[in-house]
C-alpha cells in the first residue's frame, strides 16, 4: 500500500471570525487521484491552498511525506498547481511560458537537460507543433496545456488543479482529464482536484472527499461513495429524494452494468427466490471505464434473509436505506 504523501491534522481556519476549515483530518496517499467535493463556500478551495503553502492554517499541522511543512514556503515545496485562468504571460511564448520555474530557480532555460524536459513535456501534453506561439493563438484547452506543462517542469511530487476544466467545453474537458489521468498513472504524480464537474470525478479520481460547512461530511474511493450513495453526495447532486415506503425493508443495491445486466440480475434473483419484488428507483452512472447501476427494491419481512443472503453470495454490493420515518424515530 503507498505511503501518506500529505497529511492534514486538525486544521482549522477562520476569516474575520467566521470558520471556513473546522478540525480537518485527512491523509493523502502516494500517487491517489483525489477530488475535494462540496458546496461553494464548503472550504475546497481553501483545503488546496493549505496543502500548497499559499494559506497557513490557525491550529493544526500539514505533513509532507511526514515532515511538518507548515512554515515552508510555496516555492519550497514539491507541489505546483493548475488554476482556472491558466496564469500565463501573454508577451511569452509557449516554450518560454513553460520554462518560467527553471528561469525563477536561476536555471539555463536552453541548457540541454533544460531543453529536453520542455521538449519532453511539450510532446506529452501534445503541443510540440506550438512551441512558437503565445497565448492569444491558443485555445483554451491548449492554454491548459501549456499550464500543466509548466507545473510539471520541475518534477513536483503533488499536482493541485483548482477548477482546472471547469472554463472548458465538454469535449476539451474530457481531452484534459485523459491528459491529468495519464500523468497519474504514468508519472506517478500525486493529483489533487478541486471540482463541481461529476464527470471529472467519475472519469478521473479514485478517491473522494466532501466536504461541508467546513468539515469532512464522506470520504472514500469513488467507487464507494457512489455505490453509497450518502446524504452529502444527495445535497451536492441536488437530486430530489425517492419516496420510499415505510412498510418492508428498501435495499439499494449497486453493481458494474459491464458485468451484470439489470433485467438478467433481478429477473434471475426474482425466479431463484420464487419471489417478485417492486423496484422503486434506478439509474446508471459512468465511473471510469464501467457503467455503475444502483437500484432500490423493496423487500417483505419473510424475503428479507433469503434477499440479503443471495445478494451477498453474488458478490453485489447493498445497503439498507432507513426511511425518513425511521430516522425521524431515531432522532427523537
């Protein structure tokens, strides 16, 4: 298992009194792809900064590989990050907007080893032909580009992206997300992304963390937190709540759609069981490469033991869901 790469303990943060980061605690691995999710106004933002040394937190310790970082500054650490607006200087061309950190650390831009790596990451971000040309003849996805290339140029350890797509069209979205995957992946870059694109986090991450009212509400693989399914995620979504019906037991059930068809899996579980059963909601999500279904069905008292028995032997994940009834009770 890869080793915590940053570490947030107990961070807390206020703004003219008012408490943005309250109690944090989360641990980052080597080479995760992660996305903080949330609300506006939840403390993403201000989470990513803290990890790149742009904000010191009032009470609590960042770790990097863990040795506390918190009075290093930005340029010191091996972190660089990815912003919206793309930050480049217009009066530079590509080569020379992407040399910028080596010029900074008083680095020959045309040394050799130098020429190489902007060469090297022109072609990986696949801009080799626009090495000559200055931001006003670049898309936006290419100014992107050009961004990713120059936070990369020193080899940082973590990449942070602040809403790094989200002034992009869909289909250049999806072109920058395959790009971010593949530095993931292929050079075992650290990737943290701040986001409210549910296609970045479905395509991209592999780990997950909402965030609201400035405190860690779910965190998990993607995998997880969408089979879950959990309250925080419903609020960020939006979507409105099924009414479910307080007699039986209603279990949603998630699986990959690559593996099980719906109709072969609750017709199949319906005549093994000798039992029909009404479905009270479904959908199908993209996570990745697969197609995710995640249904409700609700099941009698009799068939509760023979259902979750049989779901569990197929290897399916569920969950019972409580009724608002239920935890309206609970909480009296």
């Amino acid at each position: 298992m890869n080793k915590n790469i940053i570490s947030l303990e107990n961070i807390a943060v206020s703004f003219d009194g008012e408490k943005i980061l309250n109690d944090i605690n989360l641990d980052i691995k080597d080479k995760e792809f992660v996305t903080f999710l949330g609300p506006s106004g939840c403390g993403k933002t201000t989470t990513l900064r803290i990890i790149g040394g742009f904000l010191k937190p009032d009470s609590g310790i960042v770790r990097f590989d863990g040795k506390e970082i918190n009075n290093i500054p930005p340029y010191k650490r091996n972190v660089n990050t990815v912003f919206q607006r793309y930050a480049l200087f217009p009066h530079l061309n590509v080569y020379d907007n992407i040399a910028l950190p080596l010029q900074f650390w008083g680095q020959n831009k045309n040394s050799k080893e130098n020429h190489a790596r902007i060469m090297e990451l022109l072609d990986l971000v696949g801009l080799k032909d626009k090495v000559n040309s200055y931001p006003k003849q670049l898309s936006g996805g290419q100014k992107q580009r050009v961004a990713i290339a120059r936070a990369l140029v020193l080899n940082p350890k973590i990449l942070l992206c602040d809403e790094a797509t989200s002034a992009l069209d869909p289909q250049i979205t999806k072109g920058i997300l395959a790009l971010l995957s593949k530095i993931n992946k292929e050079l075992g870059i650290t990737i943290v992304v701040v986001t409210h694109q549910m296609e970045v986090v479905r395509k991209a991450c592999n780990k997950a963390c909402i965030l609201e009212n400035g405190k860690i509400a779910d965190e998990g693989t993607v995998k997880e937190i969408f089979i879950k399914q959990p309250q925080s995620l419903k609020r960020l979504l939006g979507e409105e709540t099924v009414k479910l019906p307080d007699e039986g037991h209603n279990i949603q059930i998630a699986h990959l759609v690559n593996n099980i068809h719906d109709g072969e899996l609750f017709a199949k579980m319906s005549k093994e069981l000798n039992y029909v059963f009404p479905i009270l909601d479904g959908k199908i999500q993209d996570y990745q490469n697969d197609s995710m279904g995640i249904f409700t069905i609700n099941v009698d008292n009799e068939h509760l033991k023979f259902v979750a028995d049989y779901l569990t032997k197929e290897g399916l994940n569920w969950h019972e869901i409580e009724t608002q009834c239920e935890t309206k009770e609970d909480e009296e």
